[in-house]
C-alpha cells in the first residue's frame, strides 16, 4: 500500500477542510499516480472532493466510524478489519492512501511508499502529516528537483519504510 500527500514546511496539509495550495503539477502527479487505482480516504477528506462526489476512474474506499454513512458509487468501512478485508482483493501496489490527517496515521505502519509533494513554505494549518525525517522507519528514497509555481517552490519526494506492517 502506498501514500500520496503534499506537506508544507512544517508538514501541514489542510485547513479548515481544504488543500493548502493547488499546484496544477501536483494535482497531475496526484491524478497519474492514482487512475485506475483504488484510494483509500476519510469521510471528511471524500466530503472535501469537488461535488462531494467520488473521483471518477477510480475504486474509491470510505473509511468512517458512522454506521449511517452511504456514498453513491464508492465502498464504505467502518473499521480496519472491514477495510483489511476488502483491500485483499487488490494488488497492494494499487492502493494509495489519500488523506485526511487521522486516516494517514493510522494506515502510515501498512504503507511501504509514501509520495510526498513538500510545499517550500509554511501556511495555516490545522491538520498535519507525521514528519517522515523524524520516524525511524521511513527513508527519503527519491528527492526530485525544486519547481515553481507561482512563486510557489515544490519538489517530489518519495520515502520507503522499512518495516511495513502486513494486514
């Protein structure tokens, strides 16, 4: 399983239900990694989708502790084990963990990739990533080069952990 995330400076990644910045090259990035792919999410982060609709070309997974819950056209789990269970029907490859901030922690040990797009600045924030330099497991696998946008420096990360939790 892997993950796709862009940080800013201090590993910040949304606030008040949206991205920090759009960058059309993540967005690309973010799109080519995951077409055709199944993306595993939070309610919060899918109710944060355009039209709150889910992304389209995709198996989309709703991991929500709300019995209630319902979705058109994505599949909904309300606890590891339910989702474990689905995601054996996929190749581990294909999986991208997508957000938000507690989904991320809690799925962080079972991924062995995380794509990082790191935003060269720090913005208000109010839900964070784990800081992968920090944790003992992951290593910094691919550094791309610095790119601009608007007077916006981002670069493309990918990070390996090395002791990946099996489900």
């Amino acid at each position: 399983m892997n993950l796709i995330v862009a940080v800013d400076n201090h590993w910040g990644i949304g606030c008040r239900g949206d991205l920090l910045q759009r960058i059309p090259e993540d967005m690309k990035f973010f799109k080519e990694k995951t077409l055709g792919k199944v993306v595993v999410m939070g309610r919060a982060t899918f109710e944060s989708l355009p039209n709150k609709k889910p992304l389209t070309d995709r198996i989309n997974i709703i991991l929500t502790r709300n019995k209630g819950y319902k979705a058109d056209g994505a599949i909904i789990c309300h606890s590891l084990e339910n989702l474990f269970e689905i995601l054996e029907n996929y190749n581990s490859n294909d999986i991208y963990v997508i957000g938000g901030e507690k989904i991320y922690n809690l799925l962080l040990p079972y991924c062995s990739k995380a794509y990082v797009t790191k935003i060269k600045n720090q913005y208000e924030a109010d839900t964070f990533f784990p800081d992968l330099d920090k944790l003992e497991y992951w290593k910094m696998a691919e550094e791309g080069e610095i790119k601009e946008y608007k007077d916006i420096l981002f670069q493309f990360t990918v990070y390996e952990n090395t002791h990946v939790l099996s489900f």
